[in-house]
C-alpha cells in the first residue's frame, strides 16, 4: 500500500511497560481518526524521564512487540530505539515525511500537554502532524496549545500506567488484566521491575 494511502498515526512512548491503556487509546483514535495504521514508537534515550530508571531499549521493543500481536492495523517502529542520542519527536515526523508519509497524527495523553514548552520546537509539531490526545489524568483537556488546535480523542479516562504496574510488579501483586497475557509473561520470565532477590507475582 502507498504510503500517502491513508492517515498514520503515530503513538510514541516509553512503554515501559505497554499496557490495555496503550492499546485501547490507540483503538479509540485508529476508528475516531480514520487511521489505516497506528505506529507505536518507543523511545530510545527518553530524555524527558532522566533521573529515572528506564528498561533496557530491547526489553521495551519486545514487549511491545507482544502487546501488538494479533493487532493487524497497529504496527512496532523501531527508529527511535536504533538513534544515537536522545530522540526527539520533530526529528522522527520529519524522518517519516522524508519517507513519503504524507498525514500524520500525533497521539499522546492530554497530560503531557502540559509539558510540551520543553519539548524540542512543540510549535512545529502542527507544521507536520495533527496532534490528538487521549483523556488522561484528572485534569480537564486542553483544546489548544499556543492557538494551535489539539484533536480530543474520546474515551474512558482510564486509571492505568506504567507507573502503577511497575509498582505493583516491584510489591508481588499481580498485573493480569492490565497488560497483555504475553507482556506479563514476558515481564515475569525476566525479571523486570522487581527488587533484587525477590520473588514475582506477575
């Protein structure tokens, strides 16, 4: 299929671990938006989470990798995880408009809005791409940044992260339901997220 067949939408990430948040967030934009596939894309060096642990770049692209299968229309970008250095989003849409992907969707949670004067040229990011957020957090989502307007992707406000099940991996307590089956497997036969010596309850 060519690649200006259709809007792409572009979901990235750390995913750290990739969760039922991710995918049905991705699901609710791919039918809202129109999308012919979302691209989910884990960052690299997430230079926005410095100071923080973060999974090796191979653990994160093989449980997304899981998390996607089975899931003909979102797909696993690798490019961020191959750049040297910290990665930016601007760097990675122009990269794709470079390669003959013509309508790009940005997708990210509405929490992050709030965060997007740090980001590398935020203004830039609606010069390449349609920017849509999912609900996240209590907050009330925003409709623009800086006059530039943001797609509201309607859904559940769901009370998941990577942050709980990270938390709840660390204390023993189980994750089913809130990741994929193969992720938990996997997140269980390597050991991620627990403290040293203990014993899992994935």
């Amino acid at each position: 299929m060519p690649r200006d067949a259709g809007p792409i939408g572009i979901f990235g990430g750390t995913f750290d671990p990739p969760h039922i948040g991710h995918l049905l967030a991705a699901e609710y934009a791919r039918e809202q938006l129109g999308l012919r596939e979302v691209r989910f894309l884990p960052a690299g060096y997430p230079y926005r989470k410095a100071g923080r642990r973060v999974s090796p770049p191979h653990h994160r692209a093989a449980m997304t990798e899981l998390a996607l299968a089975g899931h003909s229309a979102f797909v696993l970008d690798r490019r961020e995880l191959e750049r040297e250095g910290p990665t930016y989003t601007v760097d990675t849409l122009e990269e794709l408009l470079r390669e003959g992907y013509r309508d790009l969707v940005l997708l990210f949670g509405s929490d992050a809005v709030a965060d997007m004067p740090n980001w590398k040229e935020p203004v830039r990011l609606f010069e390449l791409a349609r920017v849509a957020v999912f609900p996240k957090g209590c907050e009330p989502v925003p409709h623009a940044f800086e006059g530039r307007p943001l797609i509201l992707v309607e859904m559940p406000r769901l009370e998941i992260s990577s942050t709980l099940i990270r938390a709840r991996v660390a204390a023993g307590r189980t994750i089913r339901h809130l990741v994929p089956d193969a992720v938990a497997a996997y997140i269980e036969a390597h050991g991620l997220y627990r403290p040293e010596g203990s014993v899992g309850g994935v």
